[in-house]
C-alpha cells in the first residue's frame, strides 16, 4: 500500500460500532468512535478527599520462586467460578474506580464508588488460570456504606470527562500475588454489580515473561460519561475527547474495560504453562526507563494501540538487549499519546489530539505530536518495533498457514494452505517493506482479505535481531480471543471462531511463550527471510 493510502484521519467514514464488532459484543450499543476504515487503509478517525474505611485485608503470602513470583504454586491453590457479573442491573446502581492503574505489592490504593444502594462489598479477584476457574478471591471487604457520587462534569477545551468523586475505601494490599485482579463491587440486595481492574505490578522483570495490561487503549475506548477518544453524545469525530482520564469507571463489559476480551484468555494460558510471569501496565512502562530490564520477553495483548513515545522507547531497547517481543495483536502502537497528571496523581491522563495536533499546549510547549506515529510531524512508522504495519478494518477472514515448516507451528498438525475461518479481524496488520521493516523478517501466515473493496493481504511474521531477541507479530486482533474458541463455531460466540482455531492459535501461542521465556529466541531459532518469496516482485 502507498503512502496516500494511510495519510489523512478520513473524517466521516464508519467506524462507528468498532467495538462492537472487535469484540462481538451487543454490549457496545453506545458506539464507538467514527473512524477510517479501509477505504483508506487507517484506523484513523472518521476522524479526593478524605479516606473511606480501611476493609481488612485477607489471603497469605506466596513463596517466591527462582524469578521472583511462583506462578505453579499461585494457580495450584483452588479457583472461584463465581467471580463474573451475573446481575449487572440498572446503569448506575453501582460503579467505580481505583485511584492507581497500578500497585506494588502491600502498596494501598483508594477505592471510588458511586452506588444507589446504601451498602456495597467489594471481592478481589486475582485473574489467572486455577484449574479452568480463571479466577481466586484473594479478598473480601466488609460491608461499606454506600453513596450517589457527584454527577461528572467535561472539561470544556478538551472535552474531557472529570468526576470528582470521594474515596470510598482504602484498599490494602498487603498479602496480595502479583498479578492482574478484578475487583467486583456488589450493591447490597443484588440491585448490581461491577469491575474494577487493578494490576499489582512487579517490582523486577529479571528472567520473567512479562504481561502488559494495555490500559491507555482501555480508557481511549472507554465512553463513560458520554465522550471517548473518538467521539462524544453526538457521535461524531468532532466531538470527541482530545484527553480522557482514569478518574472514572469503564463503561465496557460491566467495568473491566478491554481485559476480558483481549487479555484475559492469553493470561490464564501464560499461568496454565506455568513459565516465570511478570505482570505491569503501558502507563508503568512509559514511566520507568528500567522496568523491563532483563525481562525474557514482553507480551502486547491483543488490542494495544495507544503508545507512548517513551512506552515505544522502553520496548525497543528492550528488545536491542535481548528481551523477546510478541505482539499478540493487531493495530498496535498506532497512536502516540501523552500521559499527564489527573487531579488524583501522575500518569493518570492520556493525551491525544490525533488530527488536531496543533491546538495541543503540550504540542506548543515543545512535547511531541500526538498524532498517529506513522504520521508527520516526526513520523515513526509502527513497523520499525513490531515488524508489520497496519493495514486496515474492518475485515472478517480466513486465516492462512503459508509457513507450515517454521518450528512455531509445531505440533499444530498445519499444512501448506490451511485456512481457519474467522480468525483474520477485525483490524489486521501486513509487511510492507514500503515502511522502514526489520530484517531479516519471516511471514508464517499470508491470508488474503478484501477490505471495503481494497484487495490486501494479512501477515503473520517473525523476525530477529542482532542482540538475540526475536520478535512477533499476529497480525490479527482476534489471536487472543480466538485461544478460548470451542465447538463448531456456529453458536456465533468468539465471532464464529471454531476449536480448530481455538487449537491452533494455542498450540502456536504455547510454543510461543516456551521459546521466549527460554531467553533470545532469535540464537535459536534465528529468521529465515522470505518476503521476496511471499510477495514476489513488491518485497524485498
């Protein structure tokens, strides 16, 4: 694809209901965002007060294991099936949020709740694998009064919607694994219930496979109080928030954001495997220069796409250190943000004006332009980090193993051609060396897809570098959602996707997490080039 074809946010094209066609979800009636989609191969636009009580912690301390956190002792313990929303009720009758994207272990945060009911409870759920449950209760609150918070207010330059909430609780931590939890808050009497996602981060990621919990894009989709990354009340582009804020709950799948979807499958499958884990945020990478320091991989889920410049900074020296990459998505690193301070603490603000760029202040005062990276001013193209570019949305299409040899697919039975329906979408990535393109760079999958009419191609590729590191690339933003694919497909559930690609997709993926938490993979298991092969004449 030429460069005509990616520039401009393509103001006024569909894509409208994004969400839910990414996640299959009637859920997201509210719409999302009007952006591009392929007709321009973009998926640019269419374009504090006082403490509460203190709930008493409960749970025992894990015995660390030779990389830190023991993940085979966490999930050996008994799970909770029961920790899923059962009985959402009416919009508002309970919802909140933390005061931290993150913690340290035994570090405290606030708890912000706004509920119509005059007691609520609030249960900590460790998200993982534990025999098939996915869940442990690592804690219980007592019963809290509950209170109708303030009504949010928008902020009339950037659109963005503040609430100004009292804390409701101090959570401690104390005794709490590391790992990625979901907090349920439940109304007194059953008149609701909701998420709220919290990671206890790890201190180090020293010989660990890291997870990041993409929570900069979970809170660009998020439209709670009306306004989003992509648009407002009126549904168009112009109306969308230039900043969007944590200081408020999610408003997709009961409160836990992009995570049940796009994270939490990959999760319980890197815990199931038992493989040294370390768990942190895109907000926490941005942060901390050090934080992947000797880390022997970092997982990008599958829908990672507002970045940082330093988030993008820390992963590729990572990676020129030896750290492995696999980008489990597709659209990834695709939007530079900015992360500011919100009223309740650093980082808690992300910033990204997209086309309006130079009504930014923090674009005046000489920060970069948070506009998409592959575009000017300072255009960084997304394939220099993971390898393949984005190509487009919205496509729904077979998946095509071209690669059956390459030692990822081993075990998986593939053969030359197979296909695996569904499992391309709803956002796609290519190579194409039209765009600065590490090599030497190996396409395992190359499956056509039409989108909107425009003939292209979906690669999954692979490609390693001279410090060791290798680095992956799905292609598909349905990799991670297709791992929990079962029955025949016909049901409708996980867009159609079957077991044979819920089998393949695990298999690859196990693979995976086993060769890159072993350490480089790229000495290993060093790429054979074959973009020549794959697109003749056009790669090179």
């Amino acid at each position: 694809m030429d460069q005509e074809h990616i520039a401009g946010d393509g103001e006024g094209a569909g894509r409208r209901r994004f969400l839910a066609l990414a996640t299959g979800a009637a859920a997201t009636a509210a719409g999302l965002g009007a952006v591009a989609g392929c007709a321009n191969g973009d998926a640019g636009e269419a374009e504090g007060a006082g403490p509460g009580p203190s709930p008493k912690p409960a749970g025992s301390p894990e015995k660390d294991g030779p990389h830190g956190f023991d993940v085979k002792a966490e999930n050996a313990r008994p799970g909770n099936a029961d920790w899923q929303v059962t009985k959402a009720g009416p919009a508002r009758a309970i919802e909140g949020f933390a005061d931290r994207v993150s913690v340290l272990p035994g570090e405290p945060f606030g708890l912000h709740v706004s509920t119509t009911a005059p007691r609520f409870t609030v249960s900590a759920y460790r998200m993982g694998w534990y025999g098939g449950a996915r869940a442990r209760l690592v804690w219980r609150s007592e019963a809290l009064p509950g209170v109708r918070q303030p009504d949010h207010t928008v902020d009339s330059g950037t659109r963005m919607v503040r609430t100004r909430w009292t804390r409701s609780a101090t959570v401690e931590t104390k005794d709490w694994p590391e790992g990625c939890y979901l907090l349920r808050l439940d109304a007194q009497g059953g008149e609701g219930q909701r998420f709220v996602p919290v990671t206890v981060r790890s201190a180090g990621a020293s010989g660990r496979t890291v997870v990041v919990n993409a929570v900069a894009t979970w809170q660009a989709y998020n439209r709670w109080g009306g306004y989003g990354s992509y648009d407002g009340p009126s549904g168009g582009y112009a109306s969308r928030s230039l900043a969007v804020t944590f200081d408020r709950p999610y408003e997709y799948d009961d409160g836990a954001g992009l995570f049940l979807v796009y994270e939490a499958p990959l999760l319980a499958l890197a815990e199931r495997l038992g493989i040294p884990l370390g768990y942190t945020t895109t907000t926490d990478v941005a942060r901390e220069k050090r934080l992947l320091e000797g880390a022997s991989a970092v997982l990008s889920l599958g829908h990672d796409e507002y970045w940082s410049p330093e988030q993008r900074a820390h992963f590729t020296a990572a990676r020129d250190a030896g750290t492995n990459i696999a980008i489990l998505g597709a659209n990834c690193c695709y939007r530079r943000i900015r992360l500011e301070a919100s009223d309740l603490g650093p980082d808690r603000t992300v910033v990204c004006y997209k086309s309006s760029y130079d009504q930014d202040p923090g674009f005046k005062r000489g920060h970069p332009a948070t506009v998409d990276f592959r575009s000017p001013p300072a255009a960084d193209p997304e394939s220099s980090l993971l390898g393949v570019i984005y190509d487009g949305y919205p496509v729904d299409a077979p998946y095509v193993v071209t690669n059956p040899g390459h030692w990822l697919f081993e075990g998986t039975g593939a053969k030359a051609g197979d296909t695996f329906a569904h499992l391309v979408g709803v956002e796609y990535d290519k190579v194409n060396t039209g765009f600065t393109t590490p090599r030497p760079i190996e396409i395992l999958a190359h499956s056509p897809v039409v989108c909107e009419g425009r003939p292209s191609h979906q690669d999954t590729a692979y490609y390693t570098v001279p410090s060791g590191a290798a680095v992956l690339a799905t292609g598909t933003m349905r990799w991670v959602e297709a791992l929990d694919a079962k029955g025949d497909g016909r049901s409708g559930a996980n867009h159609g996707l079957d077991a044979r690609s819920g089998a393949l997709t695990t298999r690859v993926t196990e693979n995976l997490l086993r060769a890159f938490a072993a350490g480089p993979a790229g000495r290993t298991h060093p790429a054979q080039d074959n973009v020549k092969a794959v697109y003749g004449g056009s790669g090179s």
